[in-house]
C-alpha cells in the first residue's frame, strides 16, 4: 500500500504541463495564440508561478489514495486467488 501511495503521489509530477494543456484548450477569444509559449506567458500573467500548480495537492492526494487502495486490493486479491488455487498442494 505504501508503493501504491507513492506511486500515485509522483503522478502529479506532469501536473503543471497538464496545467498549460488544459489552458491551450480553453475557449479562447479570436486570434488568441493557443501554442505553449502563449499559453505559458498567459498562465504566468494571470495567476504568476502559482497557476501552474493549481489544483496539485488535490491530485496528489487524489492519486496516493486511489493507487494505494488499487495497489492493496490487487495485492490481497492477488494472494488470495494464489492461495485458493495452491490448496491442495
């Protein structure tokens, strides 16, 4: 479980480009440039170094919890269905 919660944890590692590709891909004005330096230098002007980090604790909290659980419940079923089926030996 301890894996899995770390695991998940470094998911959020992309999470700033994340941020940038999410921001290309909002409505936008006509003629507003959708390319990264745009979109980066717009990110930055609105919010400063902050909004590329937007939203990363919830994810990493989010991502440690799902992956630690999947991870335990994969590892237990795992051991149980080996178990089962090495019975009789």
């Amino acid at each position: 479980m301890a894996c899995g919660m770390i695991g998940g944890s470094f998911s959020a590692v992309t999470h700033p480009i994340d941020n940038v590709i999410t921001n290309s891909q909002k409505p936008l004005p006509e003629g507003m440039s959708r390319g990264v330096a745009a979109v980066v230098k717009r990110i930055y002007a609105e919010s400063g170094a902050l909004g590329f980090t937007r939203g990363m604790g919830v994810k990493i909290v989010d991502n440690s919890y799902h992956t630690m659980w999947m991870f335990g419940v994969g590892s237990w079923v795992s051991q149980c269905v080996h178990t089962y089926l090495n019975e009789d030996e």
